[in-house]
C-alpha cells in the first residue's frame, strides 16, 4: 500500500479534512488496526503537523497499521473543557473522529474498535475525550502534555480502554501538576481545569477496574515509567513521568523559539504503537 489518502467529511454543516497513511503491508494475522493522531491548538494547525513532528508514518510500516491526521476546526479541538473556539461554537468533534473511523473501515477493512488514539496539548484532551465518549471504538488513549480535562470526570465509559499517559515535569503549559486553562472566562475566573497526572493515572485505572496499587516502577535517569495491568480485557494504564520536560512530544528535538526542553531517550510514536500492539482487543472484550 504505502499511500496517502486525503478524506473529506461533512460534520454537522462543516466540511473537515483529514489525511490517512497506510502502511506498506497490512498484517496478515490480525485486523489492520487505525490510530488517530490529533495535533494541539494553534490557528494554524493542521494533521500535517503530527506528520512532520512525529514519527507516525514510520512506525505505520514498522507495526502495519494506517494513521490518520485530522484536521481540527480552525485549529483547535472541542475536547470538553469549554475553554477553545471549537468548544464555544458547538463542534461535535467525537461525531468528526468517529465518522474517519467508519470511513477507514468501510474502505481498507481496518477494525472499528481496536482504534488508537493519541494527542499532544489540546489533541491529548480531546483524546481523552474520545476514549470516554466512543469507548466502543478505542482500545487504546495515548496522552500527552495533557491530563483528563476535569469537566470530563463525571463520564464513564461503556468498555475499559488502556492509556498510557506521559507528561514533563517541566512543562509549563500544562503543568504535570494539574490546574486551569490560560483562556479565563469574560470576568477573569478561571477555567478549563485538568487533573494532575497522578490522578489522571488513578481515574483511568478505576474505569478499567485494575488491581489496587499503582503497578510496577521503571525509572531511568530521565523518565519514569509506572505500569498498572490487570485492567477488564486485559487492559493496562502506563504513567510516564519525564524528568525536566516540557510542553513537547519526545523523541523530537524542539525548534529553537520554542522555550520548552524535551526528551530523546524514548520516541512517544514508537513506544504509543509498541504498547498498544498487544492491547487492540476487540470491544465485547473489554466491555464493563
């Protein structure tokens, strides 16, 4: 295959773009699984940009799997914090990635519910709120810079779904920590408050109903990795904690004007395909 394929659908009046890259051979032994991946917010943002900042399109031909690159309305995701344009205006953004799904299925056979979805920023909360509003088609949430949004806690969803969330110590966008949005509300109040990644970490393994007990450690010089399993289907949720960094995506060098340290001791696109390989189960599977 090896092809990129632009796609347009109409959502809710609006006409939204995305790109899919398929891999070079589909697996012969199991559902081409898809996964989404969702840039953060930025006037100017695009799909295109999670091509170029990450790896994806590699680890598509290394794990078999197609990719998708959506496009946020006027660069910006409606991921439940009330705080972006695409939130204020109303954009169904669930219906919009649900819709790609479909659309990959019914043209490349890939599975419907053994989706991954990751995010930086903005596209790690509007990732979050995938996973709790289409758990029926996301297997696996890959988060990072960004906590559950907490306007989202009270969502449960209907099938365990594993998340590996990885957050910098550093960052100063969304600090690890948790706290508020920069965008306050017409009086000044503050919005758009996000968990920790602690507790994050916490509300992810209590929807899969994991083992009491943060897991096993693995630390590093420059990370630290907590893995809890055990979860409903066999699902897992991984905190990754990285020392001294910031507002990024690791793995990938940071331009110069951008003032935020970053990691290369691990690629996040390679270790997010890595970790969810074994986890694309099917949703009867990790039905709660």
């Amino acid at each position: 295959m090896s092809d990129d394929v632009a796609g347009r659908l109409r959502i809710g009046g609006r006409e939204r773009g995305f790109t899919i890259r398929l891999p070079r051979a589909a697996p012969d032994d199991r559902p081409m699984p898809l996964a989404l991946v969702l840039h953060g917010n930025h006037p100017d943002a695009g799909g295109w940009i999670m091509r170029e900042w990450t790896t994806f399109d590699e680890q598509a031909d290394a794990w078999g799997l197609a990719v998708a690159y959506p496009d946020a309305s006027e660069g910006c995701w409606a991921d439940g914090r009330g705080v972006t344009t695409s939130d204020e205006a109303g954009v169904d953004d669930v219906t919009f990635l649900r819709a790609i799904i479909d659309w990959s299925a019914e043209r490349y056979d890939t599975a419907p519910d053994r989706v991954v979805v990751a995010g930086i920023s903005n596209g790690a909360f509007m990732a979050h709120r995938m996973a709790m509003e289409a758990s029926d088609r996301v297997a696996v949430l890959a988060a990072v810079a960004g906590g559950l949004p907490a306007a989202l806690r009270d969502l449960w969803p209907t099938h365990a779904v594993s998340a590996m969330l990885i957050h910098g110590t550093a960052d100063k966008l969304s600090p690890i920590d948790g706290g508020h949005s920069r965008r306050r509300g017409p009086g000044g109040e503050l919005r758009g408050r996000m968990l920790s990644l602690q507790e994050t970490a916490e509300h992810w393994r209590a929807i899969d109903r994991c083992p009491p007990g943060p897991g096993e450690t693995h630390t590093t010089e420059l990370s630290s990795r907590t893995t809890t399993d055990g979860g409903v289907g066999g699902t897992q949720v991984v905190a990754w904690t990285v020392f001294g960094g910031g507002h990024t995506w690791p793995g990938t060098p940071t331009p110069p004007e951008w003032d935020e340290p970053a990691t290369e001791e691990f690629d996040a696109a390679e270790e997010i395909c890595r970790f969810a390989q074994p986890l694309l189960i099917s949703a009867d599977t990790r039905r709660l």
